[in-house]
C-alpha cells in the first residue's frame, strides 16, 4: 500500500472511561467496591442495564442487556440507580483535564472523547506521553481510569483504546495501520454489529484482509453507503477531523434484519428492545429531547418515517415505547420489513431550557 494516504502528521488520541458509572459509584460507595454491580435496570428483572462493573462483566453481564438476563448469569449482582447529576459533574472535571492540551475536543458521550493533539497547547509534542499525562491526572484527582489509543486518525484511535481495557494504552503508529487493518476481526470495525458481521462472514469475509479484496464496487452493492467507508477504512484512509462542541441533532439506533420480517408482534418486539437501547444512549449522553421519529425501510428498499413531538420531553422509556407503538400501529404493512429505528431529536438546551427546534405536531418527513 502507498501510505502517502495515511497523514502521519496528524495525533489523534481517543479516551474512554473504564465502566464510567459503576466505577463512580465504586469510588463513592465503599460497599460496592469488588463486588458486581449494574447501574440501570432493577432485581424485579424490570429495564435494562446502562453500566456493569467488571466484576460483574466477568459473569458476562453488559450494558443494554435486560435485568432478567443479567440477573440470569449473575445471580448475586448489585442494582444501582444511575446519578446522571453526579456523572455530568465527573465528566465536567475529565473534560477540563482534555483542554489543558488541546481545544480539540470532541466529546461522544459523558465518558468519552477524541483529542487532536497535533499542535498540543503545553507543546509536549508526544501524543504517548501526553495520554500518559491525562491518565495519570485522573487518576490522581478523580481516583478513577481511563484508557487511551492513540494514532494518526479517529478510526484507529478508538479501536486502539479498547484493546487493553482497563486502565490501558495502545499506540498504532503508521507503520503498523496496514498490518493492523488487515489482522483485524470485521465485527471490530466501527459501524459492523450483528448483522452485518453475520451478511459478511456469509460472504468469506472475516478479517480486514478479506474486506480488502473486496472491489469498491461489490461493497457499495452489499452495504450501500458504508460499503465505501469500509473500502477507505479498511485502508487506513480516515481524514475526518476531531470537531470541537458538536451539536448533535438526534440521537438514534436502528438494525436491519437478517431476514425480512411480516409479522407485527415481532416487529413490536424489535421496536421495544431498539427503545431500550435507544434510552441507555440518551441517558448516557444525558440529552433528552422532545421528537421521537420512528423509521422503517421496506423489502423493496422504500422508507417511511413518522414524527410526534410533544410539549414537554421524552425522559420515560415506556412514555417513548408507547409513542413509538402508535407510530408502528399507524402503517400499512403490504410489504415485509427490512430494517426499522427510532431516534430523539429536538434537544432541550439545557442552558436556558429552550429547545433546537420547533415542531410541535405530528407530522411525516
């Protein structure tokens, strides 16, 4: 590969938080330490899990899983009730650590964030010896860890902070992205989840290196869109910029199915595990908005979606559920179903309370 494509220049640091939630909750409540625990959900199997502890990871419970099924693997497992007002304060700290670096700060959640430190404000120089920095000061002033990939772009950063979880740091320098790349599992590729993992493994691809093979033209024919973002990354090719105070204008999450499916009952329970998934992303990013629009894609590639806003916010998981449903309720299903999603848009600025928007009715896009 001519990896003139790839810019060595640039220093890209992604950090993530180690169980962000339950580790605050560890540090603030001596009880909890060493033992399993779930922020979210409930011991009467209600909702689903926001944050689980490495402890009680090790029982294979995870976040957006259900109570019942974490309580299944874990039978002695802690519920916590999640303290967002004590998150956004942590998080607040963490975030004042990043900018003794670098403005170049983009946030993607309360605990985590990418950091371009190619011209870094203390002129260290080292994005390496800079994480070491920011690692170590919040774990001197926060008492908790984080850990850190660090690379010449966002792609790779983000995957290289996963790699050695908890309390870890991984640099992949340009030398090594090809080899990197092509060793790399597909289900590890941002933007490959279940499905698509399954529709390309069908396909003989299991590992960059197959992606690779594959012409530009085959991807965009499988994957439509992403087939061209797997093309270039699969590369080493990621030229998108680390974007200070991103305004995000909705939140969402959809799947499309394997199969095409028929039958209401089924969709509706793929609608309530989606809003269940959709609520955990909202509460960890602690938006909440007042416009739920509700998306599905037919099996000859048509999409219809369908919006209700309303006066207050959507900060009840089954007030959403239910809102969704009437929008389900309300097409014509003449045709098979290929994907479906929901997301919140129209965020409250929490600010001066005002909202970004102002669609107060229903209506369709």
């Amino acid at each position: 590969m001519d990896d003139t494509i790839l810019n060595k220049k640039r220093k890209i640091i992604h950090l993530d938080m180690d169980a962000f939630f339950a580790s605050v909750d560890q540090r603030d409540f001596e009880e909890l330490r060493g033992k399993p625990i779930a922020v979210g959900g409930s011991p009467d199997g209600r909702g689903v899990v926001a944050t689980a502890s490495y402890e009680a990871r090790k029982y294979g419970v995870k976040s957006a899983m259900s109570s019942i099924q974490a309580i299944k693997l874990c039978p002695h497992l802690i519920f916590t009730r999640p303290r967002f007002d004590v998150y956004k304060q942590v998080s607040d700290h963490i975030r004042s650590i990043f900018y003794r670096y670098t403005d170049l700060v983009e946030p993607l959640s309360l605990d985590e964030a990418f950091l371009d430190v190619s011209h870094d404000k203390q002129h260290i120089g080292s994005a390496l010896e800079i994480a070491k920095r920011i690692k170590r000061e919040i774990k001197d002033e926060l008492n908790l860890t984080v850990s850190a990939g660090v690379s010449v772009n966002k792609f790779v950063a983000k995957i290289a902070s996963d790699m050695n979880k908890p309390d870890g740091l991984t640099f992949i320098g340009p030398s090594k992205i090809v080899t990197f790349m092509e060793e790399l599992p597909v289900e590890k590729f941002f933007g490959v989840g279940k499905v698509t993992a399954n529709k390309m493994r069908s396909l003989g691809i299991f590992k960059g290196l197959d992606l690779k093979k594959q012409s530009h033209v085959d991807l965009m024919r499988w994957f439509g869109k992403s087939g061209d973002f797997f093309y270039q990354i699969v590369r080493g090719i990621d030229n998108r910029a680390v974007v200070p105070n991103r305004i995000r204008k909705s939140i969402g999450i959809e799947d499309t199915f394997p199969n095409d499916i028929g039958q209401l009952d089924e969709l509706k329970s793929i609608l309530e595990d989606l809003n269940s998934r959709l609520y955990l992303r909202l509460e960890k990013g602690g938006k909440w908005g007042r416009t739920l629009t509700l998306k599905v894609k037919f099996e000859d590639f048509t999409v219809l979606t369908r919006s209700i806003s309303i006066l207050e916010i959507f900060k009840h998981k089954e007030d959403m559920y239910q809102v969704a449903l009437s929008l389900l309720l309300k097409l014509e299903f003449d045709k098979k179903v290929r994907l479906m999603g929901i997301s919140i848009s129209n965020f409250r600025d929490e600010s001066n309370d005002r909202f970004e928007g102002y669609q107060l009715s229903l209506f369709d896009d």
